[in-house]
C-alpha cells in the first residue's frame, strides 16, 4: 500500500539529483511530478529519459527559485499544467563550504537565496495552487544547530529555513496546508561524496547504531510518509533521520 495518496500533484525544487530525485521517484508512484533544476540540462534529461523508461509521470523544468517572480512564475507554470500542486518539496542547495570567519557577503547571499528565502515565496504562494491537504516540505540538516566544519553558511541557512517552517506551519494552517521539514544525517550522494572524505564516511558509519549512512531511497521514503494523509496532523516540524547517530 502506497502512502502517498493516489494522483497527488507534486513539485520538488532541485529533483533531478541524489535526494531529490529519489524523492521525484517516489511521489510520482502515486501522481505527477514536476521536477526542477536550473542548470544542468544534461542531467535533466537524463532523468527525464530515465524515468521514461520506468513508466514514471515525471516531467523536469528548468526553472530559477533565487527570486520571488521566479517562484510565482514556477508555481504558475506547474499549476497551468496540472490544475494544482498538492506536495513541495524544496531540496535546492548551495552547498557552499567555508568557515564563518571567512565567507564573504556575496556567497552569504547567494548561500541565502538558494538555500532559504525560497521556501518562504513557496509558502507565501502556495494557497493559490493549493487547498486543503497542502503539504510544503523542506530539507534540513543536524548541522544547523550543530558545528560541523565548513558549514559556516550552509548550517545558519538551514537554521532558517527550520524557523521558518514554524512559521508557516502556523501560517499556512488556516488554508488546510502543513508544513514540516526532514532532516537527515549523511546521505549517500555523489554530492556528499565529492565534499566528505572517504575515511570520515567511514567514520560515521562506524559510530551510526545502524551501521550505515543513509541512502536517498530512505530520506525520500520519509518525505512519501510526510506528504502522506496519515501525517495530516504534524504540521512546524522538524522529523530526523540518521540512523542513531545523535543517540549517541
């Protein structure tokens, strides 16, 4: 039984890669889904062809989410073609590292523009393509509450983006639409492959009471069960998913 209900229509913001995509692959199990990038054409369509192939309702667009108009015009676009959105994801990162010593104004920004002030034009347009049963839905990490090296941007900028899910989780409450966030500890992806050594994958794995990093078929499982009707009543919060890590 899926969890997700049937022919909900779904958005994920940067879902053609690692976490996204599994998340784009997931939904669309049970309905459409739109899933964006902004410049990597290339791999878009590599998964759009991909998913092609497994009969998946998947259809990539381009589209730039660092404005306002930029959202309001994605939400449209998506809208225009489906009738509604029912599910957003937001898994668009800048995955800026440096220490917060040293970044400078304009990655601060930019890290901002990508990584939070999104969410917040998502959620300020998300009642007019949506109704009752809305579900908004980010991607956080541990590491903005706790210090991890090099996240001297990327953690502050999630640290948002949970404040803001409180936020419009209240809100966005009136017009039937929860907003909540999933939160995971290392996820196997080329991303975090091409930034975390191998000895400190290692190491984490080590220390996980599960033995293992996560994948992202498992943090787009939890997003399925967030956008799901069985999570109806949750709404401002931040879910983890890291294999015990931070038991410990």
């Amino acid at each position: 039984m899926n969890s997700v209900d049937d022919k909900r229509i779904s958005l994920v913001v940067g879902g053609i890669k690692g976490i996204g995509a599994a998340t784009s692959r997931r939904l669309a199990r049970c309905g459409p889904v739109f899933a964006t990038y902004l410049r990597d054409e290339a791999a878009a369509t590599r998964f759009q062809e991909s998913a092609g192939r497994e009969g998946l309702p998947i259809r990539t667009m381009q589209a730039d989410v660092s404005s306002r108009e930029g959202v309001i015009a994605l939400l449209a676009e998506v809208a225009k073609a489906a009738g509604r959105v029912d599910n957003i994801v937001f898994s668009a990162v800048n995955a800026h590292l440096c220490q917060s010593l040293e970044v400078s104004e304009d990655a601060w920004w930019k890290v901002l523009e990508t990584n939070t002030a999104p969410f917040l034009w998502l959620g300020q347009h998300m009642p007019r393509v949506s109704g009752q049963g809305g579900r908004l839905i980010a991607l956080t990490s541990p590491f903005s509450r706790r210090y991890v090296d090099g996240y001297g941007a990327v953690g502050p900028s999630k640290a948002a983006l949970e404040s803001l899910v409180v936020y419009l989780g209240v809100d966005l409450a009136r017009y039937g639409i929860t907003v909540n966030a999933a939160s995971g500890g290392l996820i196997d992806t080329p991303l975090m492959r091409s930034l975390v050594p191998e000895n400190h994958i290692g190491a984490v794995a080590r220390r996980t009471p599960l033995k293992r990093i996560g994948t992202p078929e498992d943090f787009a499982g939890l997003i399925a069960w967030i956008a799901s009707a069985e999570a109806s009543w949750m709404t401002g919060q931040i879910v983890s998913l890291d294999g015990g890590y931070f038991l410990r």
